[in-house]
C-alpha cells in the first residue's frame, strides 16, 4: 500500500475513532511506573483483566520500592487471574528492583534503556513512552495491529518487527503512537479476528482484503433483495 492510500485509511479511523473527549488508553494509569507495570501485565491476556487487578496491587505497592520489594507469592495472589502469573511476577519485581538500581526510581523515558527491563519488548516500550512522556519512538504491535496491518495491506509481515518498520516508513512519525489506539479499536469493533464486519465496514473501498479476509472465517456477502 503506497502512503497516500495509507494517509486516507488513517483519515477514516480518526473520523471514526478520534473522539477529542476519550482517552486513547486502554489500561487505566496515573503515572509512568503503573503503565510500565500495567502493560507488562497485559501480555496475553485482555486490558479489562488487567485493570479489574490494578487498584488492587497498587494500593499495596504503589511505588518502584514498594513492589521491588514484595513477596513474590503476595503478588502472585493479586495477578493471578491474569494467566502467567509467576513469570509476570517475577518480570515486574525485578523490573521495580532495576527502576531503583540503576534509574534512581523513575521510569526511563528512552527506548534503549526500557528494552533492558524484564518483561519489556518494544511493544511494552513503545506504549510507555507514547503514553507516559509523548515520545514516539516507533509503533506498538499487538495481536489486532498486526492483524489489521496485513489485511489492510500495510505490510506482508508476519514478526512484529518486520510489520513496526513497514508501519514507519508508511506514517508520518506524528502518527505513530494514535496508530496503535485506531487500530486497535478497528480491530474490536468491525475488524475482529474471526467475523470481521467487511459489508459495514467504512475502509471497503480502501481495503485489499473486504472481500476475502487474510485471517478467520470468510466473510458472507448478504445477496441483493
């Protein structure tokens, strides 16, 4: 898909999804150490999950020194309906005992150094620096970016990194951290994995994929009256 074909699909999706009055996260955060926490949390599991834990474990650790510190079984207790919950609990424990070692407690506001925190990949990374500091470093794929990006023909890829670096060179880097929030969004409500709504959907006439979706069940055309 060539950028001006990109730059229309982008147009649509802010119309539709850019409503000045909603927050464009999906997981409910005050500060920069609870969504570095938080998405590190909501790897294979849903944002709802994750937020139903979040007042919970907060209000328990509510700073880097606080959960560096914790019990992994105490915390394995609060995030255990997340699925994964002894690899998670580890991952944010010595993320928070890393905050304090060598970041003086605060969350690093640059890529390099969030890649070096467990639990961590540029998916986690990208998000927190979008949403903690404004910084957009690059776009965060997840399972319906990456789904969208190739049906909407934005890139063949398969790895997220591959489908990151076509996402890049399409958009402007001003787009880069709204694209993760449009997309995802596309993804839940008309796009979705196994029934996407390709007769409703307002991206049919830019979409390579309407009539014949890459990925879940094929889409049924209703016949004319």
């Amino acid at each position: 898909m060539d950028r001006e074909r990109a730059g229309r699909v982008y147009s649509v999706l802010e119309d539709l999804y850019g409503d000045p009055g909603s927050p464009r996260t999906f997981l409910r955060f005050e500060n920069p150490f609870q969504i570095l926490i938080l998405t590190i949390l909501s790897a294979r599991t849903t944002d709802r999950s994750v937020n139903a834990i979040r007042d919970r474990l907060f209000s328990r650790y509510p700073e880097p020194k606080d959960l560096a510190n914790a019990d992994p079984r105490d915390v394995e207790d609060i995030i255990h309906p997340l699925g994964f919950y002894r690899e998670k609990s580890q991952n944010i424990i010595k993320t928070s005992r890393a905050l304090i070692e060598r970041f003086g407690g605060r969350v690093p506001d640059r890529m390099d150094d969030l890649l070096t925190l467990p639990g961590v990949g540029r998916k986690t990374a990208n998000i927190v620096l979008d949403h903690a500091f404004g910084i957009h470093d690059g776009v965060a794929v997840d399972t319906h970016v990456a789904r969208l990006s190739r049906r909407l023909g934005f890139s063949s890829g398969k790895d997220p990194a591959r489908i990151e670096r076509d996402l890049m060179a399409l958009f402007p880097q001003s787009a880069w951290g709204n694209l993760n929030y449009l997309l995802i969004r596309h993804g839940r409500t008309t796009c979705t994995a196994r029934k996407p709504s390709c007769t409703t959907c307002p991206l049919g006439s830019l979409c390579p994929s309407a009539d014949n979706p890459s990925e879940g069940e094929p889409v049924r055309r209703k016949k004319p009256p």
